[in-house]
C-alpha cells in the first residue's frame, strides 16, 4: 500500500513560477497587462501558430471557437464520445446541436472511418455538420491529415480539443499549429499537462477568427476605430458591436503560464519515462496497454488501460481495490452520449460500442511529472495485488 495518495495527476509548481506569480501581484495590472499577451505570444511560437487567444478555461475557448466559426441554431457539431463533457457543451451554448462519431478501438481516438461513414449518410440527408471537433485523446493526436482532407470534401470547419496533448507533436510538428485544422483549443486545468490554475488558450493561423475569439472573450466590446459602426465620440470611446462574454485570463494566470512553458518539454519528457515504464512493468498483466504512434509524439496527459474480461476482475474491483491501496485512479470518460443530459435528446447505450466497450474495462493511473519510480512501482504493485 502506497503511504501516501497519489493521485492520477497534479501540477508541478517551482520557485519561479510562484515568484512570477507574485511580481504580478505587486505590480499595476492584475488584468489587462502584458503578461497574457507574452502567453499568448509563447505559446502560438510554441506550437507554429500565428495567433494565440488565452481565456479563462478551455471550456470558454471551445465556446468562443464556436462563435468564431459561426456556429448557431440548426448547426450541428460533431465529436467523440470518448472526451469531457466540453467538448460537445460548447455546440449546446451556441444553440446548435450535437451528434457523436464513435472512437477507433485502438487509438480510442475519434475513427476516421466512421467519420466518412457517417458523413457519407448525412449528406444524403442534408444533416452534414458545421464543425467537427477531434480530441487527441490522453495526448495521442488523431489522424489530421485525413479528417482535413474530410473537411474539404464536405466543407466543415475543425476545431481540435488538444486540452490533453500541448507539447505533442503530430506527424513530427507540433500539436496547436493548425495545419490541418481551424483552431485548436488546450486546457491548463491543473491535471493537465501545464497550469494558469484555471486557463485555456486557442490557437490559429487566421487573424480574422483571432480577432473574432477576443471579442467574444470582452463582452463584444472593441476599441479599434475601424471595427466601429460610424465615428467614435473620443478617445474614451468604445463600442459593443457583438454580444460577448468575460472570459478573460487574469495576469496572475499569464505569468504562471508564461513560466509554466519554461518547463513544458521537460514536463513531456518525463511523462513519456513514466509511460515507457509503466509499458515494461505491465506488459504481462491481463490489462490492455495504452496505444501510441511511434510516427507522433504523444503529450501524454493520461496512461489509460483496459482491465481485460480474461483477468476476471471487473473494472469496479480493480477501481476500488487501487483507491483503497491509495492509489488515485480515475476513468476517462463515461461515453458522453451516456450522461443523463445528453440521453434526453434521444442518445442510447448501444449507440457507439466501441466508445462503450472501452469504458467498461477503463482506468487512468497516475501519471504526473512528479511521479516517482518508487511511487511508480507502488502502483505496479498495487494493480498486481487488485488483479489477483
Ligand atoms: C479538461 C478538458 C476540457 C476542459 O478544460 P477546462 O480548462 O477545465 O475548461 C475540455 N476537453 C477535454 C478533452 C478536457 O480534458
């Protein structure tokens, strides 16, 4: 039994980061400064990007990425079922609808093939959708290239929920370039693989969607003379051309992001130890290993396995017996089509079996920067002690 409870992830804080955090404090500007543009600067340079859009949340960069692209009533998104509830919310917020593509049983990313499958069906029924948003699950990225050339063929736009893979690479370029999509979205909740506490940021190579995300970030609010309608009364003036929110990151956010990505790669890297370790550990437990394409990087945000039927174990002993051995386990995700919210508008089970069959033998063991070898090995041990 682990001594201590470790959980499935957690943030890695450093003197500089808390002292990047303070500075802030005692200078002029708690919002509004510059340090949310130096964040949004480094990580759009990070990733290749030309625009970066930090905001509050990854949940209100899904939001205002929507708006951006226009979606509205009648629209429909399309996601995985295998994601956080966000990923299809931000459809809801906008009046639109939502529809799901079942995952690959490999990669538990969404399938490219039943994305043309389906898409095929919904031309024939004028329901093909406006935006459809890939989540590059536990950091693994999809498949862009051919979900791009998708796009293409029946003219939706892609907004991918990298809130799992910043500091991945696809294809042997970085996650967040928006090379096969529109704009890309990631999460700094603090599980995630960086933190702003509470963050999210989008990245894009258009100016006009960039310039579209700050003003639903600001209540719609702009202070660019040439956005006005007519001629502004003075230099005090600003108009409401559009109706926004406040989404917007604080500076205290800005800088412990700005500092945060000092350490991103190096976040990545000991991730991928701690995942190549666990694959060594584990590889004859009656568990299936978590898949990763030797052509992309992974930014490996989660290491989840499948308990297998043959171990006789159900993933609710296994579950249970980890939590009770103080190991933090989580599941990622109940099938989203599942939740209540979502079966009111007329989702089953049955619906998207692969989606449902992972759930059914899923658990996410820790891992986190800060994850030991010796607290490693406590969860290797644990897991064999649940197993038998
Ligand atoms: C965490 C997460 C989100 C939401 O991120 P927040 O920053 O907490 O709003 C959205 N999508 C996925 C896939 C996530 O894991």
């Amino acid at each position: 039994m682990a001594t201590q409870f470790i959980p499935y992830g957690r943030q890695h804080i450093t003197q500089a980061d808390i002292d990047a955090v303070v500075q802030v404090l005692h200078s002029d500007f708690l919002t509004q400064g510059s340090q949310v543009p130096a964040f949004e600067k480094l990580v759009a340079d990070y990733t290749g990007a030309k625009f970066g859009v930090a905001v509050n949340s990854a949940t209100s960069a899904l939001h205002i990425a929507c708006l951006a692209l226009g979606l509205g009533k009648g629209d429909i998104l399309w996601t995985t079922p295998n994601t956080f509830v966000a990923s299809a919310n931000c459809a809801l917020y906008c009046a639109a609808s939502v529809d799901f593509v079942d995952v690959d049983p490999i990669t538990l990313n969404l399938s490219v093939e039943k994305l043309a499958e389906k898409l095929e069906i919904a031309k024939t029924q004028n329901k093909l959708p406006k935006i459809v948003v890939p989540v590059h699950f536990a950091g693994e990225p999809c498949d862009m290239a051919k979900i791009h050339e998708l796009s293409k063929t029946y003219g939706f736009k892609i907004i991918e929920d990298a809130s799992h893979a910043i500091g991945g690479k696809y294809d042997g370029k970085p996650i967040g370039n928006c090379e096969f999509s529109d704009i890309t979205v990631f999460s700094f909740h603090p599980v995630k693989i960086i933190t702003t506490a509470e963050g999210g940021l989008a990245t894009t190579n258009s100016q006009a969607l960039a310039e579209k995300m700050q003003l639903f970030r600001s209540h719609g609010i702009t202070r660019e003379v040439d956005k006005m309608v007519g001629e502004p009364d003075g230099s005090w003036y600003y108009q409401q051309i559009d109706l926004g929110f406040n989404y917007r990151m604080t500076e205290l956010q800005g800088a412990l992001g700005v500092s945060q990505m000092a350490n991103l790669d190096k976040f990545v890297a000991r991730r991928h130890e701690l995942a190549k370790r666990y694959d060594e550990l584990l590889k004859d437990f009656p568990i299936i290993l978590p898949f990763r394409n030797p052509n992309n990087y992974s930014g490996l945000h989660l290491y989840p396995i499948q308990i297998k039927v043959e171990s006789g174990k159900t993933r609710k002993q296994v579950f249970d017996t980890l939590r009770e051995q103080n190991i933090g386990v989580n599941v990622h995700y109940i099938p989203l089509h599942t939740q209540p919210y979502y079966a009111k508008m007329g989702f089953q089970q049955g619906d998207l079996v692969n989606a449902e069959n992972y759930y059914q033998g899923a658990i996410s063991l820790p891992l986190f920067y800060d994850l030991t070898d010796e607290m490693q090995d406590d969860v290797v041990r644990a897991l064999q002690k649940a197993l038998n």
